[in-house]
C-alpha cells in the first residue's frame, strides 16, 4: 500500500493502524488529533504569552515612570538663566600672562571681537557684502554674496577685528552679522624676545570664545601652564629682563648691520643659577604676527630660524679654553708650561697651521691669549682623544640642550663619525664638531662659576637643576684668568671695558660651503666672554654669522674685529642696568710680568 | 403553519452594528485618544502660530489643518475599530503591499522638502509619508505571519517576518530614518517576544542591535552627530535641547501660563517633535503628566485586554500596535528630557502632522478592533453574552 505523501506525524499509530486495518479513512483520526494537540498547545502558548504580557506592562510602566520623573525634575529645577554665557564654557578662555623676571609684560591678552554670518538673519546679502568689502578690503564682495546665498549657514568673516571696524560692520546694521567675543594674544613690546615668546593662535573655535593655543617658544612650552585656569591668575614669570634684552637686541642689531652680517645671536646667562637673562636671534619677527614657516629656501634665513639655540655652528677657537681647561685639570701642564709652536703639524694630507707663526715655543697661557691652533692641537694629543670626548660630553657638548624652547630640541650638535686622534685635535680649536651658541654658553658658564655645569633655563629662579662638577674650581680660576688675558693681551683687546674686566675667547671659524669643504671668505665670528673676570657673574656669547667690516684697507672678518666690539658695547650698556658696579681692579695687569699663577 | 406557508421569520443573525461595537469597544482607550486629540488641538494653538507666521499663513491655519486632519482620523479610527479582525487583517495586508511600493518609489518620487531625508511625497495640498502607514500594517502583516508560524504544519512565519522587518529597517535607514527603522524592528521584537521568543535569543539580538547602533555612529555622519550631541556632558542652550530643557524648566509644576510661553519662537520643530516642551511651558509639569498618564493608561489598558485574547494572532498584532504606539510616545518625550538622543519621533495624536495623525489614527483604530471583547471560552462570556 502506497501513501499520497508522508505526512508527518502519523500519529496516534495506535489508533490508525487498526483503521487502517478496516480500511477506514484515517485522515478523519489524523485531523482530530491535530486539533486536540493544537488546543493543548495554544493554552500553553496562551499562558506564556500572558506572562511576557504583563513583562511587556510593567516594562511600560517603569519607562513613562522614569520620563514622568525626569520631567518633575526638570519643572521643580530653576531654569539656567543666561541663555547665551555659558556656551563656550567647554572653551577655556584665559590664557596667564608672562611676564620677565621684574614683573614687565611680556604677553597678555586683549578682548576683541570675532565676526561671523549667520545667513539665515541677513537681510540684504548683496548690500551687506559690498559694505563689507568696503570695510575689509581683502574681501571680495562677489565671493562674500557667492556664500551668503549659498548652502553655508554659519560662516566666519574676520577673526579678530579692532574696535573700529566692529563698529563699522555694526552701523552696516544686518541683522545676520554676528559678533564673537573673543581673547587674542598681545605682546606689546614687538619683536622683543621674539623667539623666546614664539607665538600664539587659536586654536578650538566656538561662537563664543575661542581656544588660544601656544605655537612656538615658551608658550608652546608651557601651553598647559598657561591655560590651566587654576594658574590663570599667576603670570609665568621669565628669566628675561626687558630692558637687557631690548638693549642686547639693539646692539645686537647695530652690530650686525655695521658688519653687514646675515644673522647675529646672543646669550646672556647667569653663571650661577643658569637663567638666561637675554637671548637674541636676529633677524626676528613680531609675534603678534609670527609669519608662516618658509616653504623653499634654506630655514636657516627664515626669520623664525633661532640661532641661538637651533643654529649649530663650529664655534672656533672659543673651543681651546676646553682643553687647555681640560689639561690642567688632568695635571697634564699648568699656565706657565711651554708647549711647542713649531709648526705645521702635518697629519697624513692634513696640515694643522696658525693664522699667525707664533715662533717655535709659547707658553700655555700665550697659546690662549695669541690663539694658535698648534698649541692646542698637542695639547689635545696630551689628552687623548676618549678622555675629551669624555670632557666635551659631561660640559653637554654632545647632546641637544635641555632648555624651556620647543626649539632648543632641534640643536643637536654634528660630531664625528669617529672621535679619531685627528678629530681630537681639530675639536681642540673649534673645528669638526658644530654645537649651538647655547652650548658654548653653558659650557663657558662651566668654567666662569668654578667649574659646575649649570641647565640653561627661561623660568625666574632657573631649572633648579643638580650643577654638575666638570673641572675643578682651581683650574676654573685659572681658565678665567688666561681669558683675562685674550682681553688684555691677545686677540680680544677690544673687548675691555672700563671696570667690568671682561675675560673671553674670540673664534673666527670658516663657513662650510654647500660643497662640503670650508668657504674662503665667510666666517662665524664669536666671542664668548665672562665678566667681571675677578668674580665672574655672567657669560656673554656673541656670534655674528658672515661680518664683514669693510672699513680699513682690507675686509676683516676675524672675531676680534667684529663680535668683540658689539659683545663689548653690549656689556658696556647692560651691565649697569643688571646693578653690577664698575670696579678698579687691583693692578693693571698688562703692566707686571707674570711669574705665578696660584 | 404559518411559518410552513410563508417561510420563516428572517432572524438578524446578530446584534446591530453600532450597539454591538459600543458595548465591546475598549471605552476607555476611546476616550484617551480623543483626549489626546483635543490636547493636540490646544497644545497646537500655542506652538504653531510662530511656523504659521513665519510661513505667511494665519495664525491659526496650522490649527485648523491639525483638525481637519484629526477629524479624518478618529473617522478612520472609528471605521476600522468596527471592523472585524478578519477584515482589518485583509485590509491591513492590501494597505501594507501600497505602503511597501510606495516607500520603495520613494527614492524615485519622493521629496525631502530641503531636510536632508527624502521621506515624503508632495501632493500639493498636503504631503505625505509612507513609512506613516507602512508600520501598523506591517505589525499586521507580521503578527499574521508570527501566528501562522504556531500553527502545526504552518509555514517559517518568523523567519518570512523577520526578514520582512530588515527589509523594511534597511529602506527606512536609506532615507534616512533611523527612527521609524528602529521603531519597525522595535514592533516586530515584541510581537516576536510576545510570541514566545527564546530568551537566549532575545539577548543575542540586544547584542545584535547594540553592535548595529555602534557601526550606523560610525558609518552615518547624521546618527553620530546626533549621538554626540546627546552624549555631551553640558547641552548648549542654543540647540533645540537646550531651548526644550530650558522651557521645561521655564514651565515649573504649573506653567507660565497660556500663551505666554517663549520656546515656540526659537524651536523650529516645537509644533511637532517638541511639542511637549511647549506643553511644559505653558501648562507646567501638570499637563505633561497627564499626557504621560493617558499614554501609559492606553498601553496598560490595551496589553490588559490582550492578556484575556486567547486568538494568537490578535494577541500579536494588538500588542505590536500598542507597544509601537507606547514607545514612539516615550522616545518623543524622552528626547525632549534628554533622557534619550535626539531622533525626528513624532507623539501620537498630540503634534503636527497629516500623516502621522491619520496613520495613528488607523493604527489605533485596528488596536480597538483587536481588543474588543470577544467570547474567549470562558463560562462568563458566555453568560455575559460576548460573541
């Protein structure tokens, strides 16, 4: 027997079969008993349906509980009054002044205003832009009509605009011209200490105030500083004095127009505490405008480009105090010891020679004072080229320095590839290993305040960083008494300055071209100077990028004729502004004979 | 004899029409719509002169549109609540298959009157929106098919229904609306739900909807920014958040009174999906209370009277059209009360709107038809007489 189809269930059997058997119609049994289970089964479902049922009421319940209570809340809270403060609340809009080490400001912020079109408000867009092309004439009218008919609902007009032309753009009287409130960054002095503010622009933007966000300098350094607003009451007080800088930067200035130099820097430190009490990089700019990044052409032109700290130069003979520092700290030799001058030392194709021939034998302190390159080549071979690299390393010649300007980074130092024999002795007077004036700097700071590596810093009070003992007190004095010398005796000497007893290092080193080898004619020119030589306070550190001075018969570049003069006039006119006193030394030191040094 | 010559006296074979309907009819849920209604009409005298000005009508002409179309749509509620289950289910499907082809055309036809969403069709005296209507009869269509799926030997109902929601979900998030496709899916979980739904399963497709919710924030620019406006911490008081929370605030228990409240001149969409808020100015916690009462009285009163159904497709379809129609009112306050992100939800029957007004209208009116008393096998009905 065949099935019309195989139906499943076929049940119940029990009854089927024996139909089947009598050849009764078994569907009849089949259907009943589907109703039968689907009765059943609907009740089950029916109840369980019931159950999620009441889930799904009481679901209800709690959500129109929740809302009723939400809304209670809100009814029985009192409304938030000023509708349109508390908008920019997200936006923290102080940023604290700085000031210089006297309290003198050197940033602050200015209320201004935004202004910006809200197309939906604008009455007569084509009137509205042509009076405003009007009053801003960068504007194009066509453009302005373009978007105010267009798709943009909200657009900025000006981002800061004077008080003036607020009202200007006021009496044009749309209703769609809006103003914004909003803080923008003032230094009132110009391009005074340019670098060292860097500058400041908006950052997060709102309708009703504006983030200001550091770009550059110390205000890129201490962003978070100045804009906690637990801290907005308290300026951020600098190292810098303004008077000093202004006068440092005027010299500075003059200075390198007179020698027609490309660029000129200057660090005025305290040898002490490390604050730096000046630091200049011409040329500069206004940080009320900081201008965009030079997209072509060397950075190094760019008047953003900070030489003090960024410029990495072979610094010249200022570089032989190092090591003749070094020597008399190992016990190699004292002041007095005479070195051989006989020159040219010869080093395979290599030839060491002086600018001068300072004869065949000079003694230490001359070697400084006459400059010769000779000298100190040998003594570097004296120390070996590990032991100075070890010196050069703790005074932090070899790394970037650590200073409060973002850019300060950027300075590392060029050494070597390979800290050879040869190496050793060219670093000796300046050549072979390029560090920034920053480093020279601390590294003169070393050897003025008795021989501790002092941090750099901007901040009032200095980093507060341990000093690190580099060189013994003893050959420190002694070091500062042979740059004494180069003032009174040697390649300095127009670098005195009445009662101030200037001790210093002149380094002429010569440009290395594009071509890898040394320019003929275009110098770095610095000096590096302690004053006052009997006590040292401060290092000076003047560095003239390619002078000239055209005035004799022949240009002369050498440092002794064009950073010494401008270092000199600077300490002429700052150092009573910093309350130093003018004092007679002991003896005039030029007339006696020397025979000790202790 | 008589009855041998001249045949027998013709028997009505039940009772009339209208009484039957009255005795049968959830009275109660009757009476909260129209109530509801009449909220709507008073709530729309102060929020749409503001839009009525602006749009250079009179004062008054947005009222007058709202009771026009309102009298369309208790008409229609009224029809379709006298309608057997039967027939509301046929009418349902033929009105889904319209919907469905028209939302599909949508792309083709459709306008977006300048709102970013192409959502409607212009008609010229009105306009009009599918996705409106789509969704009770897809809760027809759907609880029809969930019900046939119990029967033995019945078809794959919940898979055919399911399906049928995702394509709908995904037509509606095209537009893009994410809160009609969210409210489809949400209709659908409850019948399934009510149906018997395993809970293992439900809570694989909270993970499921939770999974889709973070991938539209990633991928919709229009959903994150919604989002992201919820979840920060302060609301700017120059969005249509602020301006609610405020006015609510304004509102206190007993309102600002009428007419004097402020919100409806800075809220574009005060006369619709804000609707509450203005409600709240004017008439002060008390009104909002009240209309959450009512909302939550026709829910509870609706799923009350289903809990006796003992017909599994008019368990199913009443209860999908009555949590459809509960939520949209929860998610249109909560929005308001910033309890839940912002999403265009209209509420049922109080704001603006032709064809959300004549859709729920239709919607409620099934929900009636479903929940009229009806012999549920028990000695009492039969004694009460319900069949």
């Amino acid at each position: 027997m065949t099935y019309p189809s195989l139906r499943t269930p076929l049940r119940p059997l029990s009854r089927i079969l024996p139909a089947r058997e009598r050849g009764e119609n078994t569907d009849v049994i089949e259907r009943e008993n589907i109703r039968a289970r689907h009765e059943a089964e609907k009740e089950a479902v029916r109840q369980r349906a019931q159950g999620r049922l009441l889930v799904l009421g009481i679901v209800f319940i709690c959500l129109y509980s929740v809302i009723a209570i939400r809304v209670g809340t809100l009814s029985s809270s009192e409304p938030v009054e000023p509708r349109a403060q508390n908008a920019g609340a997200s936006i923290i809009a102080q940023r604290a002044d700085i000031v210089d080490r006297k309290g003198r400001i050197l940033a602050t912020n200015l209320e201004t205003h935004s202004l910006y079109v809200e197309t939906a408000h604008l009455i007569d867009p084509q009137q509205t832009a042509q009076e405003l092309a009007i009053i801003f004439p960068d504007l194009k009218s066509e453009k302005l009509v373009k978007d105010f008919t267009g798709d943009r609902k909200f657009l900025w007009i000006k981002k800061k605009i004077s008080p003036e032309q607020m009202q200007a753009v006021y009496d044009i009287g749309d209703p769609g011209l809006r103003f914004g409130p909003r803080e923008m960054r003032l230094y009132p002095n110009g391009k005074l200490a340019a670098h060292v503010l860097g500058g400041a622009s908006f950052g997060k933007e709102g309708v009703q105030a504006a983030e200001l966000v550091g770009v550059a300098g110390v205000e890129k350094t201490f962003d978070t500083r100045l804009r906690d607003p637990k801290m907005s009451g308290q300026p951020l007080e600098l190292s810098l004095d303004l008077s000093v800088q202004s006068a440092v930067e005027q010299v500075l200035y003059g200075g390198m127009k007179l020698l027609s130099a490309r660029g000129a820097a200057a660090i005025l430190i305290d040898v002490h505490t490390g604050e730096v009490v000046s630091i200049a990089s011409l040329p500069d700019f206004d940080p009320n405008h900081r201008p965009r990044p030079p997209v072509q052409g060397q950075a190094a032109d760019s008047p953003l480009f900070n030489r003090a700290v960024q410029g990495v130069y072979e610094l010249g003979s200022t570089f032989k105090i190092f090591a003749v520092a070094q020597a008399m700290d190992m016990g190699l030799l004292n002041p007095t010891t005479v070195m051989n001058t006989q020159g040219p030392i010869r080093w395979g194709k290599f030839k060491i020679r002086d600018y001068h021939d300072y004869g065949a034998k000079l003694p230490v302190w001359e070697v400084i004072t006459k400059s010769s390159n000779i000298g100190t080549a040998r003594i570097a071979q004296m120390i070996g080229a590990e032991e100075q690299q070890k010196f050069l390393t703790n005074l932090g010649m070899t790394d970037p320095i650590k200073f409060e300007m973002i850019e300060a980074s950027g300075g590392k130092p060029l050494l070597p590839k390979k800290w050879s024999e040869l190496s050793a002795m060219t670093i000796s007077y300046g050549h072979g290993l390029s560090a920034t004036p920053m480093h020279l700097a601390v590294g003169y700071a070393a050897i003025a305040n008795g021989g501790l590596r002092i941090q750099p810093s901007l901040l009032k009070g200095g980093a507060g960083a341990e000093p690190v003992r580099v060189m013994s007190a003893a050959s420190a004095a002694n070091s500062v008494k042979m740059l004494r010398g180069v003032v009174t005796d040697g390649t300095a000497s127009m670098g005195e300055v009445t009662g101030y007893a200037v001790a210093g290092k002149t380094g002429t080193a010569d440009k290395p071209s594009a071509q890898g080898r040394y320019e003929k004619d275009k110098v770095i020119a610095t000096f590096a100077s302690i004053f006052p030589a009997h006590d040292p306070k401060y290092v000076l550190v003047v560095t003239l990028d390619e002078p000239e001075d055209t005035a004799g018969s022949e240009a002369r570049r050498t440092a002794g004729w064009t950073a010494v003069p401008v270092a000199a006039e600077i300490i002429r006119r700052i150092a009573p502004l910093m309350g130093l006193r003018p004092e007679i030394e002991a003896g005039d030191l030029g007339d006696i004979t020397q025979v000790s040094w202790d | 004899m008589t009855e041998m010559v001249y045949g027998s006296v013709p028997v009505s074979k039940g009772e009339p029409i209208l009484p039957k309907w009255w005795r049968t009819v959830d009275k109660w849920t009757l009476m909260s719509v129209m109530l509801l209604f009449s909220i709507g009409i008073l709530l729309g005298l102060a929020a749409s002169p503001p839009l009525a000005e602006k749009n250079g009508f009179a004062p008054f002409h947005y009222v007058q549109r709202q009771a026009v179309f309102g009298g369309m749509a208790l008409i229609a509620m009224f029809v379709t609540s006298m309608m057997s289950p039967i027939l509301v289910r046929r009418l349902a499907v033929l009105g889904f298959v319209a919907a469905f082809i028209a939302v599909a055309l949508l792309p083709v036809f459709g306008t977006d009157f300048g709102k970013g969403a192409v959502r409607w069709y212009a008609l010229g005296f009105a306009s009009l929106q599918p996705s409106e209507f789509l969704k009770p009869g897809f809760v027809v269509v759907s609880a029809w098919m969930l019900a046939a799926a119990q029967e033995i030997n019945g078809p794959p109902g919940r898979m055919y229904s399911f399906i049928l929601a995702m394509c709908i979900a995904v037509m509606l998030a095209l537009q893009p609306d994410f809160g009609q496709a969210c409210l489809v899916l949400f209709a659908w979980g409850v019948m399934y739900f009510v149906a018997g739904a395993p809970i293992l399963l439900l809570m694989g497709m909270a993970g499921l909807v939770v999974f889709g919710g973070t991938l539209a924030y990633q991928y919709s620019e229009h959903f994150a920014r919604r989002i992201d406006g919820f979840l920060s911490p302060d609301v700017d008081p120059r969005t249509q958040l602020g301006y609610a929370t405020n006015a609510i605030q304004e509102g206190g228990f007993f309102g600002v009174g009428v007419g004097e409240g402020q919100v409806k001149w800075s809220l574009p969409d005060a006369h619709t999906d804000f609707i509450i808020a203005v409600a709240a100015e004017e008439y002060g916690f008390v009104l909002v209370a009240i209309i959450i009462a009512i909302y939550a009285s026709i829910v509870l009163v609706s799923l009350s009277r289903l809990m006796r159904e003992r017909d599994t497709f008019i368990r199913l379809a009443g209860a999908g059209l009555a949590c459809s129609f509960g939520v949209q009112a929860v998610i249109n306050i909560g929005v308001a009360v910033r309890l839940l992100p912002a999403k265009g939800m209209t509420l049922p029957f109080i704001s603006y709107g032709g064809s959300s007004l004549i859709a729920g209208g239709i919607a409620l009116g099934m929900l009636l038809a479903f929940t009229r008393a009806r012999p549920q096998k028990n000695i009492a009905d039969v004694i009460n007489g319900y069949r």
